[in-house]
C-alpha cells in the first residue's frame, strides 16, 4: 500500500490514483528497489563549520600571541636566575606564580571574547543548513528513483527541530571546551619545559604544536559532527518513508577504514546495525570520521512520503 502523507488531507481521488500508479511502474513488479541516487555528505555545511571552528579557535591564538612576550620574560628571567645560582626551587616558585597569573589573565580575556562570539547561534545555524542539505539529497534520491517530488517543509517539525537542537547543544560542548583544554596543556608545557631545562624557543615552539594540534581537533570534530548529523537525519527520513533497510555505501577513497569496506555494497537493516570492527554496531556515519552513506532501498509495499500535491501527476 502507498500512503500519502498529504494526499490523504487534500489530493483528490485522481490524482491520489496517478501517484500510485506512477511509483508501482518505476519497481517493474519487485517489492523493493534501489535509490538511483546516493545521497551525499553536505560538503558546504563541513566548510561553512570548519570556518567557525577556524574563527573559534583564532580568538585563543589571539590572546596566546599576546601573551607570548610576558610568557617569554618570566620563563627566560627565571631560567637566566636558575643558571647563576644553580639553585632551581624558588625560581620555580617564583615562575609558577607569574606564570599562573599570566595564564588566569589570558582565562578571563577568552571568556569575554568568547562569550561575544555566539557559538550556540552559530551552530544552530549549522544544524539548519546540513538539514536543508540533507533534504535536498533525499529529494533528489526520491525524485531520480520514483520520479516524484516531495514536499521539503515536512522535514520542518519538531521531530527535527528537536534532533538540531540536541546536535547543536552537544556540539557547544564539544567546540567550547577546546580552547580551556588548550590553555591547560601550554601551561604544563611551560612548567615542564622549565622542570626539564628546555630552551625559551623550544618551550615556545611546543606551545604553537599545542595550538595547532588543538585547531585540528576542532576541525576533525567539525567533520565528524557533520556526517553524524546528516546521517541521523538520513536514517530518520528514510524510516518515516517506510524503508527498512539500506545499502552500505563508502565514498571509496584510501581514507576509508578496512571495516567499511568489508561492509561497502551489502543490506543492513535499519533495525540492526552491523558491527565494526571493534564490536561496536554503527549505522552509516555513526562511527568517529565516518563518511559512509546509507543508500535507500524503496519498498513498494511499506512506503510513505509526503508528496507535493500541488504537482499534477504526468505518467509517460
Ligand atoms: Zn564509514
């Protein structure tokens, strides 16, 4: 049976019968049939997070290289005393009090600029835009297999409003704690640089890895986040439309684990997921960095999607 989300509200009895008609030729009298398309990841929404992330994280490296004299002058007066007196404790005292103090001023500068910086809308907004992509991509799986157009506004509700939402608040979590995390780790490196009598310019180039190894963190969870979002989004349209199961689909280049490959082309179901490698069962683009996608297998007698009903049907 086909059900017609809006059809049943107010397509006439014709029309209604047309659609029908229209998806029964397109499967040649099997039950279920392949997407002729394969949804892809939102690439805009990736880059448009990644430059968030980016400016995120420049307002750290700001209030760092403005930092970085005062940093410099305590930890090379402290080493220079050390070296002339052979005496190493009071001066690490001394250091770790300056340093401390130079660190809680970088703190609270961050907060403020972070805080002006308005991540949650940022990130709402990014939950919108992979959403508006993500229907985009279903449209056209729907439009290349079945030769129907569905209406987009169906996936304005609040079953998704409430996913984005959630998406957007882990992902505060997520992106918020990077630069704090960051800040800790260039204090220890002053710290031990100092305990372990490295040179001002070696304790100055581990704190730019610092950042930099920070900065790809972020944007490695920027690409996570958004495969993840879009996946979930994927599963639920697809399980609103009635289709139980899927075709596993890697992008196929060398990045792709060894376990996603083995499951590249097979069914799953969405019911059941199946396992990595490691044990774990993962649906396309659940697992950490997954780029694989879920290729929809339309069945004829299970299927439900919100048709445009202000299209008159044409059957060729
Ligand atoms: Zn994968």
């Amino acid at each position: 049976m086909v059900i017609f989300i809006y059809g049943e509200i107010s397509m006439d009895d014709k029309n209604r019968r047309l659609y029908v008609e229209k998806i029964r030729k397109k499967f040649y009298g099997h039950d279920n049939l392949k997407s002729k398309y394969i949804p892809q990841i939102p690439q805009s929404a990736e880059r448009e997070y990644i430059r968030v992330v980016n400016e995120y994280m420049r307002l750290l490296k700001q209030e760092i290289e403005n930092a970085i004299p005062k940093i410099k002058d305590s930890y090379k007066g402290n080493r220079d005393a050390d070296i002339k007196e052979g005496v190493r404790t009071d001066s690490f005292t001394d250091l770790m009090l300056k340093i401390n103090e130079i660190f809680a001023r970088i703190e609270s500068k961050l907060i403020k600029k972070v805080s002006g910086y308005g991540l949650r809308k940022k990130l709402e907004n990014l939950a919108n835009l992979n959403r508006k992509l993500t229907v985009k991509e279903w449209k056209k799986a729907i439009r290349s297999t079945l030769g129907i157009d569905i209406r987009e506004d169906y996936y304005l509700g609040d079953f998704y409003n409430e996913q984005l939402q959630d998406w957007a608040k882990q992902n505060v979590d997520l992106i918020s704690t990077i630069p704090n995390d960051s800040l800790a780790k260039m204090r220890e490196i002053v710290y031990n640089g100092y305990i372990s009598g490295k040179t001002t310019t070696r304790m100055l180039k581990e704190i730019q890895r610092a950042y930099k190894v920070s900065l790809k963190h972020a944007r490695l969870i920027a690409r996570d986040q958004t495969a993840k979002l879009n996946g979930q989004i994927q599963r639920h349209q697809q399980i609103d439309a009635g289709i139980t199961e899927y075709i596993w689909c890697t992008c196929g280049d060398e990045r792709v684990r060894e376990s996603h490959r083995a499951l590249n082309g097979k069914k799953f179901s969405w019911d059941n997921p199946p396992l990595n490698s490691d044990g774990r069962a993962c649906h396309p683009g659940e697992d950490y960095q997954c780029r694989c996608i879920g290729r929809p297998v339309f069945n004829n007698s299970n299927l439900n999607l919100p048709i445009d009903d202000s299209v008159e049907v044409t059957i060729k």
